[in-house]
C-alpha cells in the first residue's frame, strides 16, 4: 500500500520557525504526501514563505485565509486535504525523518484506524528516538481511558498521529477556542475500532523559551469547557467506567485554573462562581458513579466552602511531602 498523507499545518507568525517544520515533512521518508499550508491570516512574512515553498514542490498546497485561529486553520486542511490518511504539525514543530512512515506502517501492519507515536520535547536539534519501536494495539474505549494515564497529554493532543480520513466525517476542531484537542480528540476515539500505539519519539515539539512564563490567559476556561462537555458526551454514552478518571481530571483541572486566574487578577466573580458550579456539579455525579477517597471529597467540598483555607492547607501537604 502506498496511500496519500496530507500533512496539516497551520500557520501563524512564525517566521523563526517555519522553515524548519516544512523542510521536516518535505524530508520524510514517505514520500506520497501533499503538505497543506493554511496561511490563517498571518501579519508577517509567512504568507510570502508559503507561497515559495509551492513553488518549489508540487506537494505543497497553500490556503490563504482571514484568521480563525489555530482549530479554523486545520479544519481548512481537512475540508481541503485529498489523502486517506491526515496528520497534523504545528508550524513551529518538526518530525523525525520516518514519522510518517512509522505511523503508516503501523496502522498497515496491524489494521488501525488510527495510530500515535511518542513525543519529545526539543529546542532545535534532532528529534531524538527513544523507547523501544514496538507496537502495540488499543481499542477506541481503551484509548479513551489512556488519556487519563500518566502520559495522557501524548493521547489527547492532534499532532503525534496519523488518522484515517474518515474518522473526521461530521467532526472538526471547535471554532474560536483553545484547548481544541480536548474538545475533539475523544470523539475521534469514540469512533475508532483499532489503534495503534508506537512506543518510540517521533515528533519534536518546540520549546519556546520566550514563551514559559506567558501570563495566564482567561482563555484558559476553554480547557473547563472542553472536559465539562467529554463528561455530558461520557454520560450520554453510558460509559460509566470514564466517569470517575473523567471528573477527578475536571475538578483537579479546574481547581487549578481557579487559582491561576485568581493570582493574576484575570477572571470575574462570575468565572470564579461558575467553576466553583462545576466542582460542585462533578461531585454529584460522582455520587451516581463511584466514590473518590473519602480524603478527596473531603478536598472538595472545602475548596467549594472556603478555596482560601483549601489552598492553604494544600499547601501545607505539599510543603511537608517534599520534605520526606
């Protein structure tokens, strides 16, 4: 089999960077690829780049458009994409030269809809390959519960994988919002019959140093809105099983971002009450199924009372742990 790959990658004000991605797909060792650059409105020389890049390879295609963010911009490659497979990179990321094939081989080899490798992440050297290669199948539920693992993040992010089209039919990124992985990624798996999962690093992604202590944004609550929806999708499902992994990740996460935005003075008491609402609401259906340890309901219910006196006391469990 030789199937076409289209290669998705957004593209916004990185001038920096975006030579390295594209020259990182162009080198891939599978060559039946087109690579889809969407221009999404970008201010600087990137739209200029785009263009001499098509000009110089007739696999590079460039959609030029108004900006719409990060989930506008891959939902142009995919209405626009004519592969059986996608795959998505971030503009100021890069590949290891056999991602592709890796992961076309993968769901080849073993009959996957869909496969993902491992990630590493990187500040401008060679993608490093670490782990052992093998490979191992998961079903669609199965993938559903790793997001909740240790590494979950390799299982909820877009860009460590490759995709039979057909599993975007009806589905694409949510418009205007960040955190559009966690909006989407879960209905993606809801769909898959087999996965293939690839223990080995096979995508870069890039560190920004400038970028690290970005102030917090309250855009943030996107994150909120993504997990509250997996959870009502979960329920309607009847997958009890994700319930209880589901809504610790929904309180934990939104604990958090109560916090962040208190700190730096970045949400109104209406947020602040609307995620103290979902905390609150979590707990309910916690009832209805399963129970969280009696020490972390106790957690929660305080952090709804008084968040101050919760922090505090975190704080203080924190402190001592590290000092044993």
């Amino acid at each position: 089999m030789n199937d076409l790959i289209s290669v998705i990658i957004p593209v916004y004000k990185v001038e920096e960077y975006l030579c390295r991605c594209v020259d990182s797909v162009l080198a891939q060792t599978y060559g039946n690829l087109e690579i889809i650059l969407v221009d999404d409105g970008s201010p600087d020389g990137c739209p200029a780049m785009c263009d001499a890049y098509a000009g110089q390879d007739a696999r590079i295609r460039v959609i030029h458009q108004e900006n719409a963010g990060l989930s506008g911009a891959r939902n142009a490659g995919i209405d626009a994409a004519r592969g059986q497979w996608l795959a998505f990179v971030d503009s100021d990321d890069y590949l290891a030269p056999d991602f592709l094939e890796c992961l076309y081989r993968a769901c080849v080899d073993t009959g996957s809809e869909l496969s993902v490798c491992r990630w590493i992440y990187v500040r401008g050297e060679a993608v490093l390959e670490l782990g052992t290669g093998a490979v191992e199948t998961c079903t669609g539920r199965e993938m559903l519960h790793r997001m909740y693992g240790p590494d979950g993040s390799c299982f909820v992010v877009a860009w460590n994988k490759l995709y039979r089209r057909e599993l975007f039919q009806g589905i694409r990124y949510p418009a205007g919002r960040i955190h559009e992985d966690e909006a989407t990624t879960y209905r993606i798996y809801d769909r898959v019959k087999k996965a293939a999962v690839v223990d080995s690093t096979r995508y870069g992604y890039f560190i920004n140093v400038d970028s690290i202590t970005r102030s917090f944004s309250p855009r943030r609550l996107d994150w909120i809105r993504a997990v509250s929806e997996r959870m009502d999708f979960f329920e309607q499902k009847g997958y009890v099983d994700l319930m209880e992994p589901g809504l610790r990740d929904l309180a934990d996460g939104s604990i958090h971002i109560y916090f962040e935005m208190q700190d730096q003075r970045a949400a109104t008491p209406e947020e602040q009450r609307w995620i103290r609402d979902l905390v609150r609401q979590g707990l309910k259906r916690v009832r209805r199924y399963g129970n969280f340890p009696l020490r972390t309901r106790i957690g929660y219910r305080l952090f709804l009372l008084c968040p101050g006196l919760y922090r505090k006391l975190l704080n203080q469990v924190m402190s001592e742990s590290e000092k044993q």
